[in-house]
C-alpha cells in the first residue's frame, strides 16, 4: 500500500483483444487511468489461448507492473499465475469473464451474470418466433465459458417453446460469419438467427439483412457501431448490453484504490440492459464514441 503520489502501471489482459467489445473496454480503461492517476494499457491474444494468456500474465509480473486485471476465461488455468502475482504483491481483479467465480485468487470480478442474460434473451425471442420455429444459436468462437453459458441461458428461456435448434461458430469476423451462416440456412431454413456474443450478432444482423425482405427474427448481445446501425435499420430486433466501458473503468479504479489506500475491490455485476429501437437513439452517439 502506498497512498503517496506513486504513478502506478497497471494492465488488462484479456482474450480476443481485436474485437471491437475491446475498444470500448479500452476507452473506459484510459478515462480511468486519466482521473486516478496512473498508466494503464491493454493486451492480450487475437484469439482464445488461455495458456497464452497466462504466458502474457507472467510477463507483466516479470515487466513489475504494480496491478493486473485478467479475463479469467478458465476456471483453472490461471489460479498458478495469480498466486505467482500475489506472492510478489502484484493485485489482480478479473473483468468481463471469471469462470472461476474467485476461486483463480483474484479479489474481486466485473462481469455479466451470463446464463440469466441468456434466459432473458430467450425468453424475448419466445414471444417474437413461433412455435417449433427453426433456431441457429451463434458462438464467435469456442471454448469462451462466457458464451456457454449465455447459449444455455438462450435454450432454457425457449425450453416451452419446442424449438429446432442447431450451433455455429461464426468466427470474429462479422462479414465472413456472415457468409458462413448463409451456408447454414440453406441447409437449415431458419425462424430465428440469436447471437451469444458482438461479432456473431453482427454476423446474424448482416446475414438478415441480405435475406430482406424475408429476413429471419435476430437477437443477442453487445454493441458496435455495425449492430447500432442493423438494428436502427430493423435487421436485429435487440442486444443485451454488459457495458464494456464499465469493464475497462472499474478494475483501474479498484487496483488504484486498493494501491494507494489498501481499499478491498468489490465484485460488480456488468448489468444485462436490453438496448432495441425504443431506446436506440439515447446511446447511439455514445457508440460512436465507444462508451456503449
């Protein structure tokens, strides 16, 4: 601890690093860093390799930044490597995943509680698609317990619903997942196209749009200027947000205070806030800005 006027070197790690969700992270991370003081950055791997990702974690510690935040994207793989950081006392909080829910070491986490978001998009696209209606459940990439979970949620919100369901990976870019659930649909003629993650419901929107004016009902998660713009535009219905900004914000603040004043972070639910076109153009701007 140290509440003196030390300029502290912080850093988020985190999985898929490119994807645009990151750069509203990254937003929120700098405006922090701006109002407590202290240098911040944001790495992390293109793709999901949490044993790169622990790879990158020891070479912060190894760098002698004084905190960390980690996308604990796997129940066990990180608990040696924050042990390593806690012995040399280096804190380190999670954001936007702890699949361990604590259990890894880290103080506290920033994330959505994801099976009851997925439920509660569900259960929206219940009352929009018929009964046994024809479901592909979209992925951006495999092995993210985060978008497990959120699929599963999906499936118990329509589990009355006798749905046909198939899974896709669509990757993370929105244009070729486009293309890849093309070829899906013509082998699986679909009702409803849901998303589990932002560069899949891009992919879902896109693939609609070029279906209009027979487009298939489409839902699912985050924000990106693409989504705002699809949705704007009618091609996806909704997205349930878990306010990346808040993600980036949070863990600088938390290790800033628990640095300088010994302050213990505290857990925080990332929030699961539908956005549709009721609400749209309160935030349209602020995605724009990358804050929503």
């Amino acid at each position: 601890m140290n509440s003196g006027q030390t300029k502290f070197r912080l850093r988020l790690l985190t999985i898929a690093v490119n994807e645009q969700f990151f750069t509203v992270v990254r937003k929120g991370m700098n405006d922090a860093a701006a109002a407590m003081q202290v240098e911040a950055d944001l790495a992390g791997t293109p793709g999901v390799d949490p044993g790169e990702l622990v790879r990158l974690t020891r070479e912060a510690i190894a760098d002698g930044v004084d905190g960390i935040g980690l996308n604990i994207c796997d129940a066990d793989a990180f608990t040696e490597v924050i042990a390593e950081a806690r012995a040399r006392s280096i804190p380190v909080v999670a954001f936007n995943i702890d699949a361990s829910r604590g259990r890894s070491g880290n103080l506290s986490s920033i994330a959505q509680e994801f099976h009851s978001a997925g439920e509660a998009l569900g259960r929206r696209a219940a009352a929009a698609i018929p009964k046994g209606a024809n479901v592909i459940i979209t992925v951006h990439d495999e092995g993210v317990s985060a978008l497990e979970e959120r699929l599963t949620g999906v499936q118990a919100g329509l589990q009355h619903h006798a749905i046909n369901w198939q899974r896709l990976c669509t990757g993370q870019d929105p244009e070729k997942g486009a293309e890849l659930l093309h070829e899906a649909i013509a082998r699986f003629p679909v009702q409803a196209l849901l998303g589990t993650g932002q560069a899949d419901t891009e992919a879902c929107g896109l693939a609609a749009k070029s279906l209009a004016p027979s487009q298939p009902y489409v839902a699912g998660f985050d924000l990106s200027p693409g989504i705002v713009e699809l949705m704007a535009e009618g091609y996806i219905d909704c997205a349930i947000d878990q306010q990346p900004y808040a993600q980036g914000f949070y863990p600088i603040v938390q290790l800033a205070l628990y640095l300088r004043y010994g302050l213990l972070p505290s857990s925080l639910d990332a929030g699961a806030a539908f956005i549709d076109r009721a609400n749209l153009e309160a935030i349209r701007h602020l995605s724009r800005q990358s804050i929503r």
